[in-house]
C-alpha cells in the first residue's frame, strides 16, 4: 500500500511541476519549475525512482530553453538540468499523459495561473526578427527588379508603382514603437530589479550568485524586448547583408520624424488595438530609415532623410552595457 | 499567433514498411487528436526514430547501470576534477565555476529525510497544512487502479461493459509481434471446457477453449489483423467486412493482414483509443494502447519477460456454495440436490454430494466444469 502510494503521489507530483516547466510560462516561473522537478526528483522515496516524462512534442522546447540557461550564464539552472539528464531522470514518451479513452472521467482542466505565464505579446510574435529581415529583403529585391526593368534605370516606371515604397520601414517603425511601448511598461519594475542586484553585491557566493542572477534575469529581460539582438543570418539566394542595427530595437522613435500615410493608418488599425492613444498619436508620425548606405546594393533612392546615425548609437551603447554585466559574472 | 517550424522532421525509416505512408500527410509527432482523450494515428517505428534523432546516443539512451563513481559520496577528489572539466565543457565556464557548482547544487544539499526518520510518521508540531490534511487520510485507503507505462510500448486489455476498469494491463515491446500479445492475454474464455459431464467427472476434458478454437484477430486503424499461425485459423473478421461491404454504411475499406507477420513497431495507430481484439469467435476485448515510450535503463531487462504483465484486475472468485472456502470448478444445473440453480461446487463438496463412495451418480442434474474468471489473480 505505502508503495503505491509513494508511486501515484510522485507521479502526480512530476507531472504537476513539468507543466510549469514549459511555455507559455515566464522565464523565472520556468526555472523554479525546474528546481522543483529537481528536488522532487531527488528526494523521492520510490525505488526505482519515478521518473519525468517528456513528450516527443515538448523536447524541442527544453533543448531550445536549456541553450538558453547557458546563453544566460545561468549555470546553476543549467547544472541541475545536466544533472537530471545525465541521472537518466526522464522518460522519453509519446504524450505527456497516460490516454484511456477515459470519456466518463471529468477531464480536468489545469487552471494556469495567469500571473505566472509571460505576457502574450501576439504583435512581436506575428512581426519577428525572422519576418522583417524577410521583407526588408523581398522589398529591395523587388525595388531592385523594377530598376533593372525599367527603361530608365535610375527610375522605376511610373507603372510599375504599385506599392509604398517606405511599406517595410513603416512597419519596422511601429513594430519599434510598440515595443518601446512595452518597455516603458515594465520599466519601473526593471529598474528596481537592477538596483536590487547591485546593492548586494557584498556577501558569500550564494549571495553574490542570486544577485548575478538578478542581473542576468534583467539582462534577459530587456534582451526579450529588442526584436534583432544576433546578426543577421545570410541569406543564399540574396547578396544583401543586413547591418544589424537596421532591425534592432532602437529607441529613438522621440527623434523619428514621420510622414503620414495611408498605409500607415491602416496598418495602425490592425496593430493598434495594444497601444494607447496616445502611442497612437505618436505612431503616425512614423519616419522611416535610409538603409541604403549599408547594403552592398545599388542604391535605392528614398524620399525622406535618414536617421540611422542615431541608431546606430542607440544600438551599440545598450550592446556595450550589456557586454560590461556579463564580465562580472562567473 | 504565427507558429513556427514545429513539424520539421519528415517521417523517414518508412522504406520498408508495407503500407506507405498515410496519405493524412501523418507526421509521427504524437498530438492530440480529441483533447486528454486520443492521439491522432502515426507509425509507432518512425516515432521512435524521431525520438532517437533528438538525444544523444549512449549517453541518454544507454542502459547500462550507472558506474559506481556515479554514486554521491563515494567519489575521490580526482574523479571530481573530471567530473567539473565535463561540467565547464557542457555549461561554458570556468573550472572554478564547475566545482563551485557541484557545491552548491550537489544533491546533499536537498534536505533529504535524516537516516531513522519513517515518512509515515508526522511529527506533531508540525504546521504544514498539507500534513495536516494527510493525517487525517492516512486511514482512508484509496484504490484506484493506474494504468502503468509498458516498456516501449503499453496496452491495457479490458472488458468494456464491465466497470470500465483496466483487465490487465501489459508492457510489450516494440519489436514484438502482434501474435506475443495475443498469447499473453489470459482470458477466461479461453479456458472453458465445453460439454456436460455429470456422467463422467473423472474424465478430464482434454481440450480447453483455447485449444480448439485457435482464430482470433487485433482490430488496428482499419486493418484486421488475423492470426494465421495454425491451419485451424479462420478469419474471423471476415464476416464484419462482408457486413461492412454489403451496403454502403460509412465505413472505409477494410484491410485484413496476418497477425503473425506484424510487429509494434510496424504500426499505425492513436494512443488512447479503443481497438478491438476477438477471440473464440465471439469473445470480444477492447485494447487501448495508453503509452509508447523509449525503453529505460530501470524497466525489466530481460527480453524473454515481454509481454510483461504490470496490473490485473483482481476478481472476486466464486466460493463453493457448500463450503464457501474454496474456488467453485462445477456448476450444475437441474440439480435435486441444489438449493439454487445454477448452483457452484468446489470438487470435493461436488462429488461428496453428488456420487456415493463407488462413483456413482445419485439424483438428477447437469454438471458442467467451471472455470472462475478469478482463476488469474
């Protein structure tokens, strides 16, 4: 009887704490998931041990988050991990619950605790990194198209016009803006976390790694808020080489003049529904940047000035404190 | 929300399979076709491919014991500095780190149950509420039967009119035929002896059930797959797909196939969805296949064990209605002697009452030998 007992409650208990070990959780919440998993796993008083099961279709997932416990540096988290799976603490299986067709049995739905998972940012998930570095290249591949058509080569047919030129900078524009948006959110949170962690700098190593962890969880903090942090990956078929600072998340949108356009609104309409009125305002004053000088392409000529020595700045100051935090660590 | 390259892996390994892969476009990622309920159908065999192709050969997959070294407390100072030159090579750090590391993570620094200390025993001035609660519940004994995980693969076989409660419950191996698992299935049908023998008791009947009729078949995602092993064999299924076919009643077509020639690994099939396995004709199982799994180092090594049974349901066994104490292996119907009908005798109290000291019949009745579906606990 206590066998069974121990065997049912370490079951229920693994499969409790896996569940906040994956997304849609915050980063934290998923670590503590983790210590969790780790201890129950340790200390339980089944022989053999119970063990945690990982479905096929959640493996990708934990792969993807203990590369980032290294990128992090958070090496305790990553320690820990090591160690389960080198113990051999996982079951690798096909779902992540026993099915029996069980059409009586109330199915019962895990409430997940909304303050525990990260914010649902669809607009940063619909508009990424991956996708504007896209455009931006499928938008001067095809500006350049018409070039090369055209009879006059400095100028694209009238004809051929059918689009708005500045449509992908627009877009890069507001998608900056509404992330600023959710910095200045979050900001005042931010800001006591850092200063948190610098006060305790003092003390014995376990004191000195918390606080290292609260820098690395700002760090990742407002690294989750930059759309393009990495390089740009090179793309076989085009030639153009993204300057990282294009797509970063440059906060200068105070500075950025705008034009008004149509699409603009339009655009606005859709992605709007999460920023204030105010942003809003703000938003249609969107101005776009000259990217021309950094491709290796023939240029494109644009209507508007450019503001990309501002960026550029905006970008590598952040990347250089950035930089200086991770020295300290371990 | 725009998802990202979640089906990446094609299904490969499939040359050799007989059906080609299923034009659903199935990719073997097991998801959930009704939710909590059943997967959609995939190739069990590709599926634990695409497991293999994510981990990392020997070092998770092995099932080799855990060196000694392994073991927390008994490793020397040398064996620690290999073991944080694999940790700072994994993580990324410094040796320093690796060893602080091991320090502070270690597992002596779970506070674990002192040596002594019995877990069933609550310490009185404790103000968990959560043990609390538990000792008030350490008197209740709750059983509620689980379906375990089979090594590789798990089918539970059950009775479905009965309390929906598991029969039995297998482990059987991906490698193994369809035909291991019908062997391994005990069902009380199988063992009926047929015929009346209230004339003859002492002649053992020669042939159970199960000797004589030997056809049985395993119902899988549209395909019936009939053991044809002995020529006494018949397709059973035969008569369903007749059915099936006579009018136009919304099934697809049905398939048929040698039991024999099919292992796990070959199949197409949903995790937690009713199958049908038939046997004696009429005697009807329905198989659910609750969980598929990469084996691991802790299940049951020995290949020669598989289909290992992990659970039985335990059933009441019919007492002698005389002696109320053993099993009942008689049943008689018609008796004068019987205050009930039909009436359960265990073999001494049947004999004792119904014959005199030479074998002879007294009285009037039926007996037939009764085989008590507990005869398996």
């Amino acid at each position: 009887m206590r066998n069974l007992e121990k065997n049912m409650f370490t079951k229920e208990a693994l499969a409790l704490a896996w569940q906040y070990f994956l997304p849609p959780y915050t980063f934290q919440i998923r670590v503590g998931a983790l210590y969790l998993l780790y201890g129950l796993y340790n200390t339980q008083l089944c022989q053999p041990k119970q063990k945690i099961r990982v479905a096929l279709k959640d493996w990708d997932e934990v792969l993807k988050f203990q590369q980032d416990l290294i990128n992090a540096q958070h090496f305790d988290a990553a320690y820990i991990f090591r160690k389960l799976r080198l113990d051999k603490a996982f079951h690798f299986t096909a779902m992540p619950k026993l099915l029996s067709y069980r059409m009586k049995k109330k199915i019962q739905r895990a409430e997940v605790t909304e303050e525990f998972k990260d914010p649902n940012d669809r607009v940063m998930k619909l508009i990424t990194s991956d996708v504007l570095e896209e455009m931006l290249n499928v938008h001067d591949h095809y500006q350049n198209m018409k070039h090369i058509i055209s009879g006059d080569k400095s100028n694209p047919d009238k004809a051929l016009s059918l689009i708005k030129d500045d449509f992908f900078d627009n877009i890069k524009n507001i998608v900056l803006e509404h992330q600023q948006w959710h910095k200045d959110r979050k900001n005042p949170s931010l800001k006591s976390k850092v200063k948190d962690g610098e006060e305790k700098r003092e003390g014995n190593s376990q004191e000195s790694e918390r606080c290292e962890r609260a820098e690395s969880l700002a760090r990742i903090k407002s690294k989750a808020f930059s759309v393009v942090v990495q390089a740009s990956k090179s793309r076989r078929h085009r030639q153009v080489k993204l300057d990282s600072s294009d797509s970063d998340s440059a906060s200068g949108q105070g500075q950025i003049k705008a034009t008004r356009k149509k699409r603009n609104k339009e655009t606005l309409k859709s992605a709007g529904r999460k920023m204030s009125s105010k942003n809003r305002d703000n938003m249609q004053n969107v101005h776009k940047e000259d990217k021309s000088l950094r491709l290796s392409m023939p240029v494109i000529t644009e209507e508007e000035e450019d503001n990309e020595s501002f960026s550029e700045t905006e970008f590598t100051a952040p990347k250089r404190k950035r930089k200086s935090r991770t020295k300290n660590l371990v | 929300m725009a998802e990202g390259t979640r089906i990446g892996p094609t299904c490969h390994g499939m040359g050799s399979r007989q059906d080609p892969v299923s034009s659903s476009g199935s990719c073997n990622f097991p998801e959930y076709e009704l939710p909590e309920l059943n997967t959609r159908a995939f190739y069990v065999g590709a599926f634990g491919e695409l497991w293999r192709g994510r981990l990392r050969g020997e070092g998770d997959l092995s099932l080799k014991e855990p060196q000694a070294s392994a073991l927390p407390g008994s490793q020397g100072v040398a064996e620690w500095g290999q073991e944080d030159a694999a940790v700072a090579r994994d993580l990324g750090c410094s040796l320093e780190a690796a060893a602080e590391l091991r320090a502070v993570c270690g597992l002596d620094k779970l506070k674990c149950l002192e040596a002594g200390e019995d877990p069933e025993v609550i310490p009185e001035d404790t103000d968990l509420v959560t043990l609390g609660v538990r000792k008030r519940l350490l008197e209740q004994r709750e059983e509620t039967i689980t379906i375990d995980r089979v090594c590789r693969q798990e089918t539970f076989a059950y009775e479905m009119h009965k309390e929906h409660k598991p029969y039995q419950t297998m482990l059987v191996l991906g490698s193994q035929k369809l035909t291991e698992l019908r062997d391994s299935i005990c069902c009380v049908s199988d063992l009926q002896i047929g015929g009346e023998f209230s004339n003859t008791p002492d002649q053992a009947p020669e042939h159970i059930s199960k000797d004589l009729y030997k056809s049985a078949f395993f119902y899988f995602e549209g395909t019936f797959y009939n053991d044809k092993r002995y020529p006494e064999c018949r397709d059973l299924s035969r008569t369903i797909i007749e059915w099936s076919e006579s009018h136009d009643r919304g099934y697809g077509k049905f398939q048929t196939a040698k039991m024999e020639d099919f292992t796990f690994n070959d199949l197409y099939i949903k995790l937690g969805f009713p199958y049908l396995y038939c046997h004696q004709g009429d005697c009807e199982h329905v198989v659910v296949i609750t969980d598929i799994r990469l084996v691991h180092r802790d299940d049951c090594l020995d290949r020669t064990l598989y289909p290992l049974l992990i659970k039985k349901h335990w059933l009441w066994t019919r007492k002698c209605f005389v002696c109320k104490m053993y099993t009942a292996r008689w049943v008689t119907n018609n008796d004068s002697f019987a205050p009930e009908d039909p009436c359960f005798f265990c073999d001494v109290c049947f004999r004792m009452l119904h014959y005199d000291s030479e074998g002879n019949k007294l009285g009037e009745f039926l007996a037939y030998p009764y085989v008590d579906p507990g005869t398996f606990n």
